[in-house]
C-alpha cells in the first residue's frame, strides 16, 4: 500500500510538473552575443573612448532573427543584410545605429569584416536561454528639442528668445518625452545574465561638437552596465523614439578641431552613468515567467510614401514586428522617429504584453530621416517642418497603424 501511494504521488507531481513547464524538452529559445571594437584604424579625429558593434542572435519556434547594435550615426547595408540574413539562416537581421553624432565610420569592407565578425563569434557560442523584460521611470534625462514658443511655433532648443536661453542650460524639461528605460534581460539555464538590450529614446549628442571620436552617453552607460555584471554581460543600446529628444545634459561643444576648449565629457559620463544605474536596478529585478513557451513570431511590411515638399522623393520604408514567447513585443521603425510613436506603441500593447520600441533600426527598404508626428509636423521645427528630404505627412502614423494592424495579425486575434 505504501509502495502504490509513492507511485500515485509520484505520478501527481509529474503530471503537475510538465503541466507548469509545457516548454521544458520541446522548445528552446537560444541566443548568442559578441563585441567587437570598431574604431576606424585610421581616423580622422583623436579617439577618445572606443567604438564597438554588438551582436545577439535569438532563435526560437523555427525562426532565427539578430540585432546589430553600431556605436554610429546611421547605418544601412542592402548586400551585408542579405549576406548576413543567408549565411546565418535569419529571417531578419536588424541594424541598429545609436545615432552617436561624435562617432566615425570606418571604411567600408573593413567595418563589414568587423560586423561578420562579432556575427561569427555570436553564432558560435549560442546558449539555451530565459527571457524576461520590462520598464523602469525615473527622472528624466532628456526633454523635448521642439519647444512651442509664444508665437505659436516651435522652434529648436538651439534658439534662443526673451524667455528661453539657447541649449537649455537651465535644464527645463520641456515635452513630451519618455522618461523610461526599457531592458530586456537574457540569461543562461543557471540563471547568470548574459545579454542586454537598453532601450531609451535620446540623441546621443551630450557634446554638440567633440571633433573627437566618442560613443557619447551611450558608450558610457553601455560600459557602466557591463562592468556592474563583471564584464560577463554584453549590453546592447537600441535606440528608442529619438527623433525630437535631446539630452538634459547639454555642453555647446567646441568652434572645431583647434578650439582649445575640452568637451565636457563629465556631463556625457554623468548622463550615461545615471542611464546605467537605472539599467542595473532593473536588471536586477527582472526574472523569466516559469509558463512561456519559448517562441519568435516577426512580420515585416512595407509602405511607400513620397516627399513632403519634393514629391520626386520616393521612400519605400519598411518596419517589422515582433513577438518573443507572446510577451514581448517590439516595432522595428527606421529612420528618427518622433517620441509620440513611442509613447503610443506603449499605450496600445499594454496591458497585454511588454512592449519596445525600436527606432533607428533598419533591416530594409529606405531610411526615411525624420518620421514627425502630423502635430509636430504642424508646429513645425527641424525635422519636422524643415530639414533633409522631410517625408510626406501622416508617414509616421501610417506607419504605426500599419504596425498594429501586422501585430494583431500576426497573433490571430483578428475575427475570422
């Protein structure tokens, strides 16, 4: 009798254990991660702290996607993506530049080499891994660059009038902005984070002007993280709804290369230093959900737009979704996107999943510059009512509906 209620038992416990655990021995979620420094070996200005790409592949439920995260301004490359997305077997691979303005482009075939190579290093030491995510707010470190003036006009921070100083050295936080970070936390089956992604949504241009190489705030916070966690840890900074968004921490930079001035790099470490600190809480706290089912589901569209004011201007832009364990979701949006499509990727995932937002990221089609909102298109300012090739208005929402409507899709939530 005592042997048939061990058994009974046993077969209780079991039952419950792979009722909790669906996934365990059916599917993974594998990742794979690499760093490798790409400051020009040449460059044209003094280097003063180093360049890096950083590489994750991720893998689950037949599909295999990676992000490619530049310590660049920009960065697109039809015939690298194809390679890349051939050779490594993706459905996508997605460029993510951190629009750092002091950074330097190395040469072409060079940097290729670079970025193949972090790809190899990444491919080669996959790990079955847990998934988790989330937001942290905290005070904000960056304001909105468009401030609506007296006149009914908004006009760049870099202007001055009666009531406002130029490049806001009174750090009045002017709006909107997202004052969150998001992460998304990779760690191994021991429970040991591997991998980073810090999402936050601010140019990287602290110094205006360093006429020196820098990864600005971002390779400070990206350095600060990854030294929190002993360097066994790779961050990757994805760029968020920048596209309006300016830092707190402002020096008006250097007249050019022989100023004798030195850029302020305190306030670049104390922006990055305070960006990091949150990063690690919440890190910290972030812990996988014992009931996913490890699973990748990307869908990637396409609209066409023509130019505001040059209507010969063609834009063919693309953007994607995607869900990871039908938790977290993320809009891949290229070009500078305005900090509303942000804010309202956010609201509509919620409180459903865990949403991102990834701007500056670009796996195709034309990099469409400035995406302003139709109202900061109204008011006007750079990159929203003048600026290079402006795209046509309504482009951004489009865009976003468009996003939507794929994501809902994409899940089966739509009636039949």
């Amino acid at each position: 009798m005592k042997t048939h209620g061990f058994l009974a038992f046993l077969l209780v416990v079991s039952s419950y254990f792979f009722s909790v655990h669906p996934a365990m021995g059916a599917e993974q979620l594998r990742a794979g991660t690499a760093k490798v420094n790409i400051t020009p070996p040449k460059p044209r200005y003094p280097v003063h702290d180093s360049l890096y790409v950083r590489t994750l592949i991720l893998d689950a439920g037949g599909s295999r996607i990676a992000f490619v995260a530049l310590d660049l301004g920009g960065y697109t490359n039809i015939p690298l993506a194809e390679k890349i997305k051939n050779g490594y077997q993706l459905k996508e691979v997605y460029f993510c530049p951190q629009h750092t303005h002091s950074s330097e482009t190395a040469p072409r075939e060079w940097l290729e080499e670079r970025i193949l190579s972090a790809m190899d290093k990444a491919a080669e030491n996959m790990f079955e891994a847990r998934i988790s995510g989330g937001h942290r707010y905290f005070p904000q470190l960056s304001f909105n660059r468009l401030i609506l003036r007296d006149d009914g006009r908004a006009r760049e921070s870099w202007l001055g009038d009666e009531h406002y100083r130029a490049v806001n050295p009174e750090r009045i936080p002017h709006g909107p902005v997202d004052n969150a970070v998001g992460v998304i936390k990779l760690e191994d089956l021991s429970g040991k984070p591997r991998v980073l992604i810090m999402n936050y949504a601010c140019h990287p241009d602290v110094a205006w002007n360093n006429f020196e190489i820098s990864a600005d705030y971002v390779g400070y916070a990206t350095r600060y993280t990854e030294e929190a966690f002993d360097y066994t840890v790779n961050c990757l900074f994805v760029q968020g709804g920048g596209g309006n968004q300016a830092p707190l921490f402002k020096d008006g930079g250097r007249t050019g290369p022989d100023d004798p001035r030195p850029s302020n790099y305190d306030l670049i470490d104390r922006m990055g230093k305070l960006l990091s600190i949150e990063t690690v809480k919440l890190a910290k706290e972030l812990y996988p959900n014992p009931y996913d089912v490890p699973d990748i589901k990307v869908k990637t569209d396409s609209l066409h737009f023509t130019g505001r004011y040059d209507k010969s201007l063609q834009y063919n832009v693309w953007f994607s979704a995607i869900s990871i364990n039908n938790r977290y979701v993320i809009a891949t949006v290229p070009g500078e996107p305005f900090i509303k499509f942000q804010i309202d990727w956010k609201r509509d995932m919620q409180p459903y999943s865990i949403p991102f937002f990834f701007g500056y990221t670009w796996n195709g089609g034309k990099w469409p510059i400035y995406l302003p909102d139709i109202r900061s298109a109204a008011y006007g300012g750079y990159g929203a009512d003048h600026g290079p090739d402006l795209i046509e208005i309504g482009a951004g929402e489009r865009i976003m509906d468009k996003l939507l409507e794929t994501y809902y899709q994409m899940i089966g939530v739509f009636k039949q």
